[in-house]
C-alpha cells in the first residue's frame, strides 16, 4: 500500500515528478494514536497527565499505520479536507481521523451567532475527501477493493471530562434545546452509507478499538 500511494499520489501531484515518502510505523499489540495537532497546542498541565494519547488500539497481528495527512500536506498543489492516518494489513483498511479536545465541539454548536458543524461531522467529511482522492487513482482504488473490510473512524478524546468534571456545564436549556434539532440532522447524517464500501465508526477514549 505505501509504495502503491508514493508512486501514484506522487505521479498526480508533483509536476516535476518527485516520489514524496510516506512516514510509516508498524505496530503490534496494544498501541495509542494522538491528535498531533491538539496535542501540540494543549497546555501543559494536561499534556504531561494525559499520554498524549487520543486513540487506543489492540491488535493480534502487525498493521502498518501511514500518516496520510503529512504526505497529503507535501504537495503544493494538494488542498481540501484529509484525515490523519490510514492503516491496513493484507484483509482490511482504516481511514483514520482524531480529535482531542472539548466536548461541546463534537456536535453542532454556536459560533458567535451562527451554528456550525461539529467535529464528527467535520471528521466524516475529511474521511469522505480522502477516499475521493484516492479512488481517484484506478491502481488504488483496485488495491482497496480487493481488502475483505474497509472501515472509517472518528477517533476521539473529550479532555473535559478529565480535566473538569467536577465543574458544571454552563449551557443554558433553553440553547441546549435549539441545538438538539441541528444535533439529530447531524445524526442522520452521520448514519448515511458512505462510498466505496466503506463503513463509518466513532470511538471515544479510552475504550481499545479491536483490530
């Protein structure tokens, strides 16, 4: 998988035509995935409490891990949404996305005055972008199509419900209720099929995902 992608995500997307290397980590066993970007801003009092971990995951055989994200990030010429790792053995793929941060932010929520889209939402939609870009390539999309499971994760930690649990939420009722509605639409959304034959999953720290 990681030669098939440098070659063919390099061939897309380097005019000059330079092979850009994926960083790539085999694994085994019980082993954790951080949000980089969360993690790298968090402050210090939390980071040095939490493992910087923000995805567990246990596995009986070796899987190799590829950050897509960085490899993505290379190419100039490359915008739009992407998810952070995609992991696979020789039966089943993962696009993976993580998230650490506060609660509130998982469904829609209220930005100054107007509603946006939470991070699940926000998650599925890079996973969505992501299989686009690669099914867009036919040698690729073959390689995934003969993988016996493909699976998309939401993996995420709500830091707040370490960090403050003893602090009470301060959400009005009457904002609680006006954002249920846009909460059941993203619902609805979430549980639509995805492309390709993927499945969509959401899994919260510190539950182990079994490969």
């Amino acid at each position: 998988m990681k030669d098939l992608l440098e070659k063919h995500m390099s061939m897309l997307y380097d005019n000059k035509g330079t092979i850009h290397v994926m960083n790539e980590i085999t694994v085994s066993g019980v082993f954790s995935l951080k949000d980089d970007k969360a993690c790298g801003q968090c402050i210090p009092f939390f980071s040095r409490n939490c493992g910087n971990e923000t995805f567990l995951i246990h596995t009986n055989s070796d899987i190799h891990c590829l950050d897509i994200e960085t490899f993505l990030n290379g190419f100039k010429n490359v915008s739009g949404d992407r998810c952070d790792r995609l992991l696979y053995d020789e039966r089943k793929c993962m696009l993976l996305d993580l998230y650490c941060g506060m609660s509130e932010y998982l469904d829609p929520h209220k930005r100054s005055r107007t509603v946006v889209a939470g991070k699940k939402e926000k998650a599925r939609n890079q996973i969505e972008k992501t299989i686009e870009r690669l099914y867009s390539v036919q040698d690729i999309a073959d390689h995934l199509d003969r993988m016996e499971e493909k699976t998309s994760v939401f993996g995420y930690r709500s830091k707040d419900e370490e960090m403050f649990k003893n602090i009470p939420k301060t959400v009005r009722k009457s904002e609680k209720a006006f954002l249920m509605f846009y909460k059941m639409q993203a619902e609805r959304r979430l549980a639509s099929p995805m492309s390709h034959g993927f499945i969509f999953l959401m899994h919260s720290y510190p539950k182990r995902y079994e490969w």
